[in-house]
C-alpha cells in the first residue's frame, strides 16, 4: 500500500515557471490542479488499501446482505486479528504440551530400553524372568494410566497408578519370596 501511494505521489509533475510568475492565474490554477491531482491519487491509495483489507477478511467476518463500509473493513480486520493471535497462542501451548509428551515419552523408551537390555534369556534364571515379566506388566500399566500429554497430567496421574501398582502386584501371582530375592539381588 504505502508503495502504491509512493508511486503515485512521484508521478507528479513538478508545477513549472519562474518565481515571478507565483502570483500569476496559471500558477494558481496548476497548484490547484496540481493538489486535486494529489488528493485524488491519495483517496485512491486508500480505497485500494481497504479493498485488499477487505480481501484478506475471510467471509466469515463479514455481514450478509449489507454493503461493509471502511469503518466495518477495519472492526472486520481488528476482529480477525485477534482470532489469529487466539490461535497462535493456543497452537504454541499445543506445541509446548506435545513438546512435554515428547519428553516423556522419549524418557519412558530410554528406561524401558534399559529394562529390555536385561531381558529374558532361556539361560537365565527363573527370577529374571518373573521379574521381567512383571516390569512388562508394570510398562503396560503405565502406558494405560499415566497421562503423559503434559508435565502437570504426568503430575497428576502417576502417584495413584503407583497407589494402584501395589494392588496389581498380587493380581500378577508373584509370590513375596520371588521379589526378596530379586530385591537381595
């Protein structure tokens, strides 16, 4: 827009003639010409600027049916602005939620990994195994109960799945001398 008002401000001629002749009926006439030119080219400027402000204005925001003065352009545009920047504001704590999950989720793999490494191999012992077994029943329960979308979720839900750990341990028949041995271990 303000290229388009430069362009068209440059496009003046400059008014000729001398200084004596400032006071003379063409020197008038050719200022006068000379400002309506301007003012015409200024008005111009400006109605092409509401029209591209009214382009960018999905039509959503505009009213159906009545003509959208300049004074509705810009309400329009003020209104749509601030729908924008909602939006932003509430894709960055989206990013910033996925960016927490992302985390955890990546922290979860790691220590899963590092469980994976002393995995159950047909030479090991029976403990191992049960212990194994148990670790993979814990990850499974984890990955059901544990809200992890955000710090504050993970917060929230891993002290009552711990809470509930405790009931799943006998659901899973893993008799107390097993776990002393595995905690003597």
């Amino acid at each position: 827009l303000e290229g388009k008002f430069m362009s068209s401000i440059s496009s003046l001629e400059a008014p000729g003639g001398s200084r004596d002749s400032k006071n003379s009926p063409d020197s008038t006439d050719r200022k006068k010409a000379t400002h309506l030119r301007c003012e015409r080219q200024r008005r111009e400027a400006i109605n092409i600027g509401y029209q591209e402000l009214k382009e960018l204005i999905p039509p959503s925001f505009s009213p159906v049916g009545c003509k959208t003065t300049n004074a509705a352009i810009l309400f329009q545009a003020a209104d749509y602005l601030n729908q924008l920047k909602k939006e932003e504001e509430n894709l960055n704590e989206t990013i910033s939620q996925l960016t927490a999950q992302v985390s955890a989720l990546e922290l979860i793999a790691k220590q899963y990994e590092n469980m994976a490494v002393n995995s159950c191999v047909s030479n090991r012992s029976s403990i191992q195994c049960q212990m194994q077994t148990f670790l993979d029943s814990c990850f499974a329960s984890f990955r059901r109960q544990v809200n992890v979308s955000s710090l504050q979720s993970v917060i929230e839900t891993l002290l009552p799945w711990v809470e509930i750990l405790d009931y799943d341990v006998s659901l899973l028949k893993i008799s107390r001398d097993t776990l002393n041995a595995v905690y003597k271990y």
